[in-house]
C-alpha cells in the first residue's frame, strides 16, 4: 500500500476525505495517510512488536520536561538574571533540537557568551539524559534513523510526499535510506485546474480586509449551494500568514455576514448552532474560562493565608460555573462591596460576614477546599495530582447545567492533567505553589479546538497548514511588507554563519524570501478563484504591499458589507416621532429614594433623576477601590466631626482645649474610625491617610476658633423624613449652629461645592434649601465647610449680616444692594429658596422625564449616561434652529 506523507494533520483529513469521494466501491482499504511524526509513531510500535527492536528502550521525556530542565540549567550556568527565562529555555531547547538535525562533520566553534552558555547547558543537558535514562524527540528522531538504516522495521514501497515545501535533514536522510531499500520516494503531483488570475485588494484597515473576506467566503458559500453543489465537497479557504492576529476579528465578521446570508435557509435549519466555517488555531486551554475558573480556584485554594484583591474574588464569585444561584452570589457580592474591604482573606471571609447571605453550597465548597489545603511544606507529584482532583471534583456538581463545549474543556483538561501526571522528568517532590506554576505552563502549551459535528465548507488555516490543499475559492489576508516574507528570526545560541550555511529555518531573509515565494505561488494555484489582500493601514502607520503580490495586475471590487445591527437599521420601518417625556407619577405618601440627591438630579435634568434614582441605575455595583473609596473618606471625616461636636458642643469649650487635648482628641476618634480598616489595607497606607485627615481637621478647627461669634452645635448628621408636594424624602443635615444672629446651617463637603448655585434660578444645588424646610428657627446662614486635601479648608456660606464667621463668603447685605437680588429681603430669599425646592418636589411627583439640562459637564458623572444618549440629543439639538422648536421638543 502506498504511503502518503503530509505536511500537517488537517492536510491529512482532507486527503482522507478525497479519497472516501473519489473511491464508488462499497468496501474498500482505508488508505495510509499520515504526517512525519505519525509515520514514526506507527514505524516504531510495529518494529518493537516484530521484537526487531530492545525491550529496555530509554524513557521518552516531552518537549515540556525537556525545556524545563532546560530551564534550570539556565539559572545554573547563566552569569547574569533574566527577566524570562521560560521563553529563553525554549530558544534553548530549540538550538539544541536544530544543533542535532543539521550539524554536519564540521566541528561547530562557540565564541559568542550565549554560544558558550549553550554549549555549557548542552554538555550538563546530554548527562542529564544518560544518567536519568531518558531520550527526547531529537535523539529518538536519531535511533529511528540508525535502526531503520540497520534493515529494522518496514520500509514502504512506495512513499508520496504532500503539502512540503521545503524537506529537514532527517526527511532526506530517511528519504536515501529508504531508496537504498528499494523504496520509492514522490512528490505529489498536484492536478491542475483552469484558475483566474489572482486579484490584489488593498483594504483600507484590517477591519475592511476581515469584512471583505468574510463577505467573500459567504457570497462563494451561496453561489455554490446554488449550484447543488454538496456541502461536503465545497472548500473555501482564508489564509493568514499571522492567523493568531486575525482570529478574533474574522471569526466576528464571518458571524456577521453567514447570519445574514443563512439565517432562514432551510439546508442549515436543522444546524442552527453550529457555525459553517472551522478556525485551526486552537486556544490554549489555559485561556478559557472556564479553564481559567478552574484554575483560579487552585490559586486560591493553594494559598489560603494569602488575601486576594476583591476584584480577583468578585470575578470568581460571580462566575457562571460557580456554585449556588447566580441570583444569591450576585446579591452576596453586591453586599460584600459596600464593606469596601480591597484586599480579603476567602479563609476568614465567611465568618466574618456571617450577617451576610452566603449560598449553602458556596460556603460547602470554600469548607472543602480549606479543609483539603496542603500540610507538608512540599509534595509528590501524584500528591499535587491528587490534590488537584480534589479542589476541581468540588465544582463538578456544576456540570450538569453547562454546554457539551464546556465538557469537552473538561475532558481536554483532565486528559492534560494524565498527561501532566505521566511526565517522568520533573522533580520528585516540590513545593505546592512550584507544581502549580509549571501546572499553569504545562496547560498554556497545550491547545484545544472543540470538535464540530457537521461539515464546516469554510477553513480558515495559516499559511502551513494551507500546504497541498485544494479549494474552491482562497483569500489570503495580511500580506503586507512587514509580515510576508516574514522577517528572519535566527536562533542566537548557534553561529549564525553556520546556520546560514545549514539553511536552517529562519535564519536570514533571503531564505524567508525564497520560502514565502514558494508559498506564495502555490497558494495561486491552489484555487480557481483567488484574492490576495493586505491593509494599508495598521493603527496609525501606513503600510506598504508585500513585494510578493505588488505585481499583481486586476484589482478585486469591494462589495458592501453592512453587519447584521446595521442590516436590522436599514428595514426598519418608517418612524414616527413621538414625544415621550412623562414617567408615572409618585404615589402621594410614598418615599423617594435619594433624599435630597434626587432633587439635585431633578434640577439639572429630570430624565436623569428618572434614571439614576427612580430606575435604580445610582444603586448598581459598588467599585471596589485600591484605597480608601471617596465616600469612605467622607464619612469618616463627617463621623468624626459628628463625634467631636456631639462631645464637645460649643466654641467656649473648644476654645478651652490646649493644642495637646485637641490633638489627642481628634487622634482618639480617628483611631476608632480607622480600627475596622486594619484588617484590608496595609498599615503605613492607612497611617498616611489618618494622618492626613488629622492635618484637615487641625486645620478646620483653627477656623472654628477664629469664629468672631460664639455658637452652640445644637444638631449633628440629623435625619428627618420631609413630606413636600406629598411625597416623602428622608435626609440627614450634617450640623446646625446656633449663635446669636440665629441659626447656620452647615453641610460638609470634600470635595468642590459653591454657595452660588443658590443665586441663580432655578437654582442648581437644592440641597441647602431643602435643610431649610427642616428648621423651623430664624435662619441667620447657611453654606458649606469645605475640607479638601487639594484646595484646604475654608468656609463658603451665605449669610444675612457679616460677622457670622470670619470669612463668610457672601453676605446678604451687600449682596441685595445691587444686580438680581438687590432690594430683596433675606427672608424673601429663604421663602424664595423653599418655594424652588417646592417646584422640584411636584414636577418629580408629577413624573416630569424631559431630556432638560444646561450643562453636559452635568451629567457627565451620571450612571445612565449611555441611556440618556446625549449624541442623539446634540444631534437633535442641532437640527432645530428655531428657539420655539427646541423648547417644545425639549419639554
């Protein structure tokens, strides 16, 4: 029987499958394809089991056992400390497996440090072998040879060779060996078939190359169906020289057009959930989610004592192959935020928050990984195996309600860990965070491609695996200057001359040139229809055609591609304008939610206040911030002041305290806020924030003596529940003073605030003037004490007479002397004040949502700024010139 070589594994596939075409006999032999390592695979067991070779043969080690040692003969023998020794081990490894394939009788000279090195690693890597009793896949390629060119094992008779552009020393040695036998050796003679010329597509961006191959692809895909051509025979192929760059972005665009084109054709009805095109470049299994759940929750459970940034925690919690009801661990993250903890320990967590609502089988589960974690300082490599089981057969419940895709992760990945538990090479006993590290490694370098159960008419392959394949129709996407030909990449630990003179792969551009001009020109021949194509520009730079394709004459025309969103947009039915701008009313007696924060929204644009505070968008997701989130900050600074004054009272009493007494005063409440914080941040980040806070208020309570009238604090953070146009809003007034012109009331602020926006109306911060509808004193000022670490402490108060404190911002006296307010009395003011948080309070219970605001810099901030859509808005604005127009279709 004759023997087909082929140059990769999908290659291999398609000749199986045009030999199972070509071939109208009901029984017939399965011919032998096979790629080079396969061959030898097969070549091997049938010659040991012919007894024609040793029983005691040494123990084949994988590439992976082989780098790592690798690897640590590099922190061994290196003179200096690398920053990535795993990929330096790999290019290692690799100059030793191309030193023994095409080293010659020429003794080889290292004059260069990293020649040296390799050849210092390479003499300790051999002694290794020999002492060990281990051979690699290099070595055993050797054995192979010399056993074959011994008369061992079968020689076939007849050899063809498929999709090699190019064949190593060990293809042509073996090639001699076996013609020495009497086999015969053949290139595969490739049909020829009536092809167009190839056409050149200058795409605008790699966003234009990826939709216009898809479209392509799609469009032959269709003109083929149409010709009752069957599915199992079509072959369209998109080729990449980078294909790991384009694989996202075609496998999104190839979404986009075959929905359009398939989405009710009634052959595919029945495989509505697979796709019809095949991407070969897998996914490293550690990239997955559902892998990277997994092995999250090894990391975690390795090192239970060490605490996790809660965005690590929250991303496990709320993982949809997680245990416990994603509605219930949703709510238990969304309570565990508002603790503002930045860094927690999973160990301690659930005892700590016992208050909380942890799901039974979320608290199971953290039970048994703790009560599983490692007790010897290191272990066995079945030991890490077998702990590893444990931690994941802890989430296999979970299983049951995922995808076949996802079992077939978890089938790859237990079939990886055998693997990984087979290797012979690694050390005999490690440290558990060791066998985790090269666990991850060992997962990262291992692919997986879920397998499809229907035909798939479209391949996109790289440009070796496009080897000896025919196809209907072929784009070839990337092919500008600076990745076709690629650019040399020559291993550094081997003379560079030598490999010149080897041609061993990669090793200067005129070989990479030759290669991608074989390639090239085979690609053209491949298909009866081809485009070539490259982007012109690459994010900001300009990019220029591969050398290779810059001749070509025709010009492939761009079809119009519209994706399935916009497609929808285009037969949309005509629309009708109608204004929508009223929300359902509050019930009367009901309580807003938001205080007084909701009458601000409502003042600067009522669709947002609907939004935010009615809807709810305000209370979604608390951050989790490194530090000390804003509104912590505030709230300790607002609770020690609280403290202080409710202690303290009055100015006489502050002004009887020394400068001692102050400090350990405002020291020992700072301290008592500050203790629930040790457990989540570190101890000098904390220090350096209390300090700071400690530096503020120093600095308030220097303005608070310098006050030229004496007061009382009668009320601190007081709440109370306002009924205004018959709804009810619940606020808390930071502090109201009493002194002899009357009442002050006072609102903290840390960050930027101005008593101007009173002035103005309507008025732009009602939140003083609500405070004024809950005291019921003459009212002598009111305004803001602003403690900001950027611009300091200082008071900003309106007042009616001066004096009031040292620097009162504005007074009413002078202020009524002149410009909009002047003749006004300060009790017309108040009234006035009262009366526009009166008109807020009935246009939001009345349920007014129109799309009403000043400034956008005020809604900037807003948590439904998407949906308030302010493009649209702007836009609309722009179209309405008439002031009339746009007041009516604002309101």
């Amino acid at each position: 029987m004759t023997l087909h070589l082929t140059a990769n594994s999908r290659l291999t596939q398609a000749l199986k499958t045009q030999f199972a075409l070509q071939n109208d006999a009901s029984v017939s032999l399965t011919p032998r394809v096979q790629t080079w390592g396969q061959f030898w695979q097969s070549w091997q067991q049938q010659a040991w089991l012919r007894g024609e070779l040793p029983l005691n043969l040494p123990r084949l080690i994988s590439a992976f056992e082989a780098t790592q040692y690798w690897q640590q003969l590099l922190e061994h023998h290196s003179p200096t400390a690398l920053l990535n020794l795993a990929d330096t081990a790999k290019q290692l490894y690799q100059a030793w497996c191309l030193w023994l394939e095409y080293q010659d009788q020429t003794p080889l000279e290292f004059v260069t440090p990293e020649g040296r090195l390799f050849d210092l690693c390479r003499q300790d890597y051999q002694a290794w072998l020999s002492q060990q009793g281990f051979i690699d896949e290099p070595l055993l390629m050797q054995q192979r040879l010399d056993w074959f060119s011994q008369g061992k094992g079968s020689c076939p008779s007849d050899v063809v060779w498929h999709g090699f552009d190019e064949l190593t020393p060990n293809m042509k040695r073996w090639q001699s060996l076996a013609e020495q036998r009497g086999g015969q050796q053949r290139l595969a003679v490739e049909a020829t078939q009536q092809h167009k010329p190839s056409q050149l597509y200058p795409a605008a961006d790699s966003r234009d190359e990826c939709q216009q191959a898809a479209l392509f692809a799609t469009e032959v895909l269709q003109q083929a169906l149409a010709n009752q051509q069957p599915l199992n025979a079509i072959r369209i192929g998109i080729v990449a020289p980078n294909l790991a760059e384009i694989k996202s972005p075609i496998a999104f665009w190839l979404d986009q057009a075959l929905y359009q084109a398939f989405e009710d054709h009634p052959l595919l009805a029945q495989h509505s959930t697979e796709r019809l095109y095949n991407i070969s470049l897998g996914t490293p299994l550690s990239q997955l989610p559902y892998i990277a759940f997994l092995q999250q929750t090894l990391t975690m459970a390795a090192k239970p004592k060490q605490s996790l940034a809660y965005q690590d925690w929250s991303q496990w919690l709320t993982s949809p192959f997680q245990l416990g009801e994603l509605a219930a661990r949703q709510g238990l993250d969304n309570q565990l935020r508002k603790l503002q903890w930045a860094q927690i320990s999973w160990l301690e967590l659930p005892q700590r928050t016992e208050h909380l609502s942890w799901p039974k089988a979320l608290i199971d589960l953290l039970a048994g990984l703790q009560a599983h974690s490692p007790t010897t300082p290191s272990m066995t490599q079945g030991q890490f195996v077998d702990w590893v089981l444990h931690c994941v057969s802890l989430l296999d419940a979970k299983l049951a309600g995922l995808s076949s895709e996802i079992y077939q992760q978890r089938e790859k990945w237990q079939q990886t860990l055998d693997g990984f538990a087979a290797l012979a090479a690694l050390p005999k006993k490690q440290s558990l965070s060791t066998w985790l590290s090269q666990w991850q490694a060992y997962q990262a370098q291992t692919l997986h491609q879920a397998q499809s159960t229907w035909l798939q008419p479209i391949q996109v392959i790289g440009m070796l695996e496009a080897g000896g394949q025919r196809f209907d129709a072929l784009w070839v996407v990337g092919l500008d200057d600076e990745a076709w030909p690629r650019p040399p990449q020559p291993n550094a630990f081997l003379p560079l001359a030598w490999q010149r003179a080897q041609a061993c792969p990669r090793c200067d551009a005129q070989r990479e040139l030759h290669y991608a001009q074989t390639l090239t020109q085979r690609l053209q021949a491949s298909a009866r229809q081809s485009v070539l194509s490259y982007a012109r520009q690459k994010g900001e730079a300009i990019s220029l055609p591969s050398p290779l394709i810059a001749s070509l004459i025709e010009t492939y025309q761009a079809h119009l591609f519209h994706d399935a969103s916009h497609q929808a947009w285009l037969q949309r039915p005509e629309m009708q304008w109608v204004l929508q701008n009223q929300a359902p009313p509050i019930s009367l007696g009901e309580r807003v939610p938001g205080g007084s924060g909701i009458l601000k929204a409502q003042s600067q644009c009522p669709l947002m206040a609907f939004f935010d505070y009615r809807l709810g968008a305000k209370y979604g997701l608390d951050g989790v911030e490194d530090g000390l989130a804003s509104t912590d900050q505030g709230r300790i600074l607002h609770r020690v002041l609280q403290l202080f004054w409710q202690q303290t009272r009055t100015q006489t009493a502050l002004l009887a305290m020394d400068g001692n007494e102050l400090e350990q005063r405002l020291t020992d409440l700072l301290n008592t806020e500050f203790s629930p914080l040790q457990a989540h941040f570190s101890a000098s980040y904390l220090h350096q924030e209390q300090q700071r806070m400690l530096d503020l208020l120093r600095q308030w309570m220097a303005l608070e003596q310098a006050r030229p009238l004496g007061f009382e604090v009668v009320e601190t953070e007081q709440e109370q529940v306002l009924t205004l146009a018959g709804i009810e809003f619940k606020i808390s007034i930071d502090r109201i003073d009493q002194t002899e012109q009357g009442r002050l009331v006072l609102d903290y602020k840390t960050g930027q605030a101005t008593i101007n926006d009173l002035l103005c109306e309507p008025i732009r911060a009602p939140q003083l003037a609500v405070y004024l509808q809950a005291v019921s004193a003459p009212i002598a000022g009111l305004g803001y004490g602003l403690l900001s670490s950027d611009k300091g402490v200082n008071w900003n108060l309106l007042s009616e007479q001066p004096g009031l404190v040292a620097k009162t911002g504005k007074n009413w006296q002078k202020l009524s002397e002149k410009g909009d307010w002047q003749d006004v009395p300060w009790v017309d003011f108040i009234d006035f004040l009262q009366q526009q948080v009166n008109q807020l309070a009935q246009s939001l219970q009345q349920g007014d949502a129109s799309m009403r605001f000043d400034k956008e810099q005020d809604l900037v901030y807003s948590p439904s700024l998407l949906a308030l859509r302010l493009p649209e808005v702007k836009a609309q604005r722009a179209n309405i010139t008439d002031e009339d127009d746009l007041q009516q279709e604002l309101d």
